[in-house]
C-alpha cells in the first residue's frame, strides 16, 4: 500500500487539476549553515544529488547559502514548477502562519508564501524538519508548510512530520528523484510511489531506528 495525504478536500480537487504541460524548472535551495543556528552538513551532498538529476542549466538553478535570501526565493519560486528545500524550518504552534523556512536572512513564512500568485506548479520536495506537523493549538485547522505549498498550486509536496536527522536526507532525495526521472522526462505524478521506494529502502539498511526515515510523507493525489 502506498500512502498519500491530504489536508483538506478542496486542496486534493486542486491538486488533481493537471499542470501546465511546461518543461521542467527545477529550484534547488540549500543551506548547509544559517545564521544562528545548528549547521547542516549533509544538505552539500543533497545540494549535489539534485545537480546530478537536474543540471543547473538555463531551467534548472540553485540558491546556496547567502544566495538563499527571502526575497530572492520568493522570486525564484515564482518561475520554478519544481522547488526543494534543504534547510531549517520552523512550525509556530502558537501562530501557525509564522511557521517558515530559516533562509540567510530569516525566515520565509506561511504569510509570505500567501502572497505568492497561485498558480499549477508540480512538485514540493521540503527536506526539512516539521514541514508537515501542524499545531497542537489548533487541531482542526491544517496550518503548515506543506499545506501552504499545496494551496500555492504545488500538485505533490513531499515533507516531514517531525525533525528530521540531516544525513539520511539525501539518500531519500535520491531515491525519489531517481524514480522520477525514469522515462524520456521527470515525472511528478509518480511522487508517492518514488517516495514509498525510497524509505523502504531506507527503512530496509536501518529497520530499528524508525526517527530517521518514518517521518517523511506525500501530500497529492
């Protein structure tokens, strides 16, 4: 059985509109160290993962490290069917709408990510810790990172339930970009199943210690 969520009905009737037929514009953000807090080393062999699979090209770029501003993401998102997230993220369980991504000047929250013109974009791949948890104050609102990226026009989001540790991230971004890319062109209906293989082999090297792969999941149809 392969699993995938949803946060609401109204996002998965979105979600199953088809997207544009455009080529694929793949938006790597990575930041292995960020001002005032804990560096994440493993997120350079992630950041190498997805040049294997998408090479920056005149489609495909990435913003690493002080490139990866609030302003110069939000733009680049803008013109990206496909975005990943290797960095911190931070979910505000008192005010949910400020949970964000920590980028090098701050953090790009569900309220700056509202501005965003809504529009079919494909796929959400948020490498990060609590992209998906929610808030224990407001339980029958879904108000996270991953949600957001749905209601911003993203068919698929890949994302966390909790923390995450940093050096099993790029073996999962690898399954799953390895499964995608079968065929003449990546292919993001196949999201959950990619991500399904992925932690199962994942799970396979290392079955008793469920914290490093069980907390990523698939939001989409």
């Amino acid at each position: 059985m392969i699993s995938s969520y949803t946060p609401t009905l109204s996002a998965l009737a979105r979600a199953r509109q088809k997207a544009t037929a455009d080529s694929v514009r793949h938006l790597g953000i990575g930041l292995p160290a960020t001002p005032g807090l804990p560096p994440l080393p493993a997120v350079s062999r992630e950041m190498e993962v997805l040049a294997r699979h998408f090479t920056p090209n005149q489609g495909n770029h990435q913003l690493l490290g002080s490139q990866a501003t609030r302003v110069r993401v939000a733009s680049a998102m803008t013109s990206h069917s496909w975005v990943h997230m290797a960095c911190h993220a931070r979910q505000g369980h008192i005010d949910p709408d400020r949970s964000g991504f920590a980028l090098w000047d701050g953090s790009l929250t569900i309220t700056d990510l509202a501005t965003q013109p809504g529009r079919s974009r494909d796929l959400a791949f948020l490498s990060a810790c609590q992209t998906a948890t929610g808030s224990a104050h407001h339980l029958d609102e879904a108000i996270h990172l991953a949600a957001a990226m749905l209601f911003l026009g993203y068919q698929h989001v890949i994302a966390t339930m909790w923390t995450i540790a940093d050096s099993p991230a790029h073996y999962v971004a690898d399954g799953v970009y390895a499964r995608l890319a079968q065929g003449d062109s990546p292919d993001p209906s196949r999201a959950a199943e990619a991500l399904h293989h992925a932690i199962r082999e994942l799970r396979q090297a290392d079955p008793t210690n469920p914290m490093s792969w069980a907390a990523y999941i698939h939001f989409g149809p």
